[in-house]
C-alpha cells in the first residue's frame, strides 16, 4: 500500500513542476521585457510583440513589430518571422542617422506561443 502511495506522490509533483514551468514561461515575456513606448537608444534590451511586416532587400533584412504601446524596426539577418507571429527579440536599441526614430539590432529572435 506505500509503494502506491509514493507513486502517487511522484506523479503529483511531476505535474506541480510542469503546471509551474507552463506557467512560468507565460509570464516571462511580461516580466522581463521592455514596453516599446519606453526603448532608449545605446541600451540592451528585451522586446515582446507582434510581427507587423518583413522587409528583405538584398543582405538587408528585418521586421516591424508591436506591443500595443508603439511599434519598432527589428534588423535581423536570420529567418524571419511571419507577420501574425509573437517574437521575443534581444538587441541592442539604435537611432536611425538624423532622425529620432529607434531601430533594435537583434541578437536573437524566438517565437513565443502564447
């Protein structure tokens, strides 16, 4: 009769640890991230959002992504997301030359699912 009981007991907290990293990996976008609307140039940063549109020309290539407090340039010279797709990016915040306007150069680019 033990021998059920710590059965039990592992398949229990089998499913706490994977209910707890589920959870944990749905929050971390809004944990560790920086909203759009606050970005400053020269600063490394996490973005969560939305894929808008893909830009490729010739080894020039990047997306424009929102959060839903403002919309930003990703450059990003590996496979690029589908419009509709939810991407964290890692990068480095830029200003485009005689303008205000930021742009992030990714280091890295995931597909976040949810």
């Amino acid at each position: 009769m033990a021998h059920k009981n710590s059965g039990k007991k592992v398949a229990i907290a089998a499913i706490v640890i994977v209910v707890a990293l589920v959870a944990l990996y749905g929050i971390t976008p809004y944990a560790i991230t920086t909203k759009i609307s606050n970005l400053k140039p020269n600063t490394v940063v996490y973005i969560y959002g939305t894929v808008e549109k893909r830009l490729a020309f010739g080894q020039f290539s990047g997306f424009n992504m929102s959060d839903g407090t403002g919309s930003v340039f990703v450059i990003w010279n590996g496979t690029l997301p589908a419009p509709g797709d939810h991407v964290m990016v890692h990068g480095e915040v830029k200003s485009f030359f005689l303008s205000n306007n930021e742009f992030v150069q990714a280091s890295s680019v995931n597909q976040w699912y949810f």
